[in-house]
C-alpha cells in the first residue's frame, strides 16, 4: 500500500449530523491537518460533508494510515462530545475506503470528493465551496478581505494565538474557537476563518494538480464530470443537503434553542417538537429531519 492514494468515505453512526457551525469544521480541520503533516499523510483531497467526511490521501504504509485514521476519528469524538456532554461512539469503527490504481481513477475520484458539494446542491461549482478547500488552492482570502495593517486588537489577538498554537503543532479546539471569536466583527470572522484554513492547510494541490496538467484545467474537469465512486458504498440521496443550514437557521433566528450545540442531547420530546416545526418550516425531508435531530429510526415523531 506504500504510495498507493486511497479515497476514504467515513459516515457516523446512525448517519446523524455533526457539522452543525463553523466551529465543528474549523476543529476538525485544524485536527486532520495537523495529524496529517505529523503521522507522514499526503493530502491530496479533503471534504468534510454534514454527515460524513471524504479524503483521497496518500500513506507511507497501512499502518501509518489505520493509525491516522484511528487517531483523528477518536480525538475529534472526544473533542464534539466535550462540546456537546455526550458520550459515546461518533464515527462507525469501520470505515470505507478504496484503492486508486491509474491516473484516471485518481481523477474520478478527485472529482468525486471535491464534487461532493455540487452533488449534494451545496455549490453551484466545486471552487466556490468552503468546506472542500479547493478555493483555497489558488486564494488565501477567497472568502474575507485579506488582512491588512489596519486590523484590530481583537482580530490581531486571535490570530496571534492561534499562529503560537500552529507553531506548537497543535489543533485547536472549541474553546478556544468560542474565546478569540468572540469580541470579532461578521466581517473580522471571516478574516479569520480564512486565516485559519490558510495557516493549517495540508492539502498537496499541486500533487492533485500534477494528474491534470494545471489548477484551471482540474477545474474544467470537475465541470464537466463530476466523478464517482464505483468500490465504496454510499447511499445516495438525491435531496439537498441545504436544508440542514436552513434548519439551523430558523432554531437560532427563533430562539428555539439555547445552543445550536445542544440538538443532539435534547430531551427526545423536545426533538419531536422541533421535527414537526422544521417539517412545516423547511423543505427537509423525514430522513434528513432525523438525522438532523438525532432522532433514531425507530423513534416514533408523532
């Protein structure tokens, strides 16, 4: 396995919700990347999904990639569960993952995983999509305006103490997410959203590049094909995934509950109170209202 890429797709256990806010996708990121860069992982693709995460990756040998995996499983669950007062299991032990042999198979799956967004009607084009990483292949601003000499105290503190944290090879966690971003402006977070993702990311572009010939031709190619998976598993629904911000949306905007944080420990009647506001609310399907909430199957909603 030396080399090989491997396109991993890792779903959590009853296939519920855990990237609920910008928080959740910041600590996992800063997490996987610096994982990544200490245990020896070449990154070529990475797309955290609301219910599942894919990455194409290259190891130095399966026991370096099994321990990755386990490591960053197991920490960002200790991590969400901290956030949440939950306990237990967050990613099935077990995950999925395939062999790519071939530059063309190499591309499908590129385009699959940076796609996924596309797929799932979160983009309308895979590079303008935050969360798969790709606009930052050519921009470390893609989302704020670059950070100039006048900055504030508040912003130049956060990025002050999330630079010493990079320096320690350290991820950060909620808490300190939750403290630096406090006293930010809308605009000044997004500064440091991008300021973040620029000074944590792994992500090999120019190796996933080199099978297409250059970044703007890699671009085309997920255009005009948006990729597959043909080894690995994975239901396929063919409702946006927009729906779930929407939801989140409305609990805040309502006051309906204290902390988006809060869903997945809510009181199961309090779960089915919402489930039939967001029903009525939103173009969320059942299925989704569940994953959403938390709700088990076999949970009655009525």
């Amino acid at each position: 396995m030396s080399g090989d890429v491997l396109h991993v797709c890792q779903m959590t256990v009853g296939k519920v919700v855990i990237f609920y806010t910008v928080a959740d996708y910041l600590v996992f990121f800063t997490l996987f990347c610096t994982l990544a860069e200490q245990m020896g992982i070449q990154v070529l693709a990475l797309c955290p999904m609301f219910d599942h995460i894919h990455h194409t990756s290259i190891a130095p040998n399966n026991t370096s990639f099994v321990n990755f995996q386990k490591r960053y499983s197991q920490i960002f669950a200790f991590l969400w569960n901290s956030q949440r007062k939950r306990k237990g299991p967050l990613f099935f032990h077990n995950y999925n993952s395939s062999t790519k042999v071939g530059n063309k198979s190499i591309r499908t799956t590129l385009a699959y995983n940076y796609n996924n967004c596309v797929e799932r009607k979160l983009a309308d084009r895979a590079e303008t999509y935050r969360w798969n990483f790709l606009p930052y292949a050519s921009n470390q601003w893609p989302f704020s305006e670059p950070i100039g000499k006048s900055v504030s105290a508040a912003l130049q503190k956060a990025m002050k103490e999330v630079q010493y944290l990079h320096e320690q090879g350290k991820f950060l966690n909620y808490a300190i997410i939750n403290r630096v971003t406090k006293k930010l402006t809308i605009t000044e977070r997004q500064q440091f959203i991008d300021y973040v993702i620029g000074l944590w990311n792994v992500i090999d572009y120019n190796k996933a590049i080199s099978y297409y010939g250059d970044l703007n031709t890699m671009i085309r190619a997920f255009h005009d094909n948006t990729g597959g998976e043909y080894e690995i598993r994975e239901d396929w629904d063919p409702y946006s995934d927009t729906v779930y911000a929407d939801c989140t949306h409305i609990l805040i905007k309502e006051r309906l509950v204290d902390s988006i944080y809060d869903i997945p420990m809510l009181p199961m009647e309090k779960k089915k109170q919402l489930y039939k506001i967001l029903k009525q609310r939103t173009a969320a399907r059942p299925k989704q209202l569940r994953k959403y909430l938390h709700i088990p199957t076999q949970e009655s909603t009525d």
